[in-house]
C-alpha cells in the first residue's frame, strides 16, 4: 500500500483509540496493516511511539465465514500466549462479535487469562 495509506492506518488509528479510551490513555502497540511489518511501517510506527504486535492465530473473521469457522479457525493454533487476531471494522461484524463471546466463554471455563504483552 502507498505511504500515506499506511501513515493513516497508524496514525489515525492511534488517535482516534486514544481518543475513546479517553485522556492520560497510553498506546504501546499497533498491528500492522494488513500484517505488513515492512522498516518503512515499523518507522511509521516508531515515530509515534508505537511498536508492533503480530498475531499468533486469525481468526480469518473478516472473510465473514459464520461463527462456528471463526471459532474452529482460532482453535485450530489456540495455545496459551496466543494473540488472536479479529476485527472490528469494515461493515457487519455480528459474527465476529458473536464468536468472540463464545470464544471468552470458552477460554474462561478452559482456564485462560488475559494479559497485555510486557513491554
């Protein structure tokens, strides 16, 4: 993608997150767009203070495949310390939404907890 594409992605993002998670908010992390972690990405990033976070596991969600391949997706490379990948933009993401509460379900009663990644 061109690089004003990807500054938007970043930078735009990281605002408009820190502007919902309200003020003294602090962001540590971006995902790539498109899992691109090309050095003029990471540079992007950097500049702003960020660094990046892959995903161990995706969920493939974006490709809308009903709730029940979402989860068979994830669980197919579930492991403890997985980063699942799901999105939340780029219309209808009732599947999404839906699978993830399956999924908090099922990782609770599996005995899962959730952290943030140590910097």
């Amino acid at each position: 993608m061109p690089l004003d594409y990807n500054v938007h992605e970043i930078v735009d993002a990281q605002r408009e997150i820190a502007d919902a998670a309200g003020p003294g908010a602090k962001l540590w992390y971006y995902r790539a767009p498109g899992g691109d972690f090309k050095p003029t990405i990471r540079n992007i990033a950097a500049q702003h203070g960020l660094r990046p976070l892959g995903w161990s596991d995706d969920s493939d969600d974006w490709k809308r495949p009903g709730v029940e391949n979402i989860l068979r997706n994830i669980n197919r490379n579930l492991h403890p310390g997985s980063i699942i990948l799901m999105h939340d933009a780029g219309g209808d993401r009732s599947q999404s939404v839906a699978a993830l509460a399956e999924l908090l379900d099922q990782l609770d009663a599996q005995g899962y907890t959730y952290t943030f990644p140590t910097r």
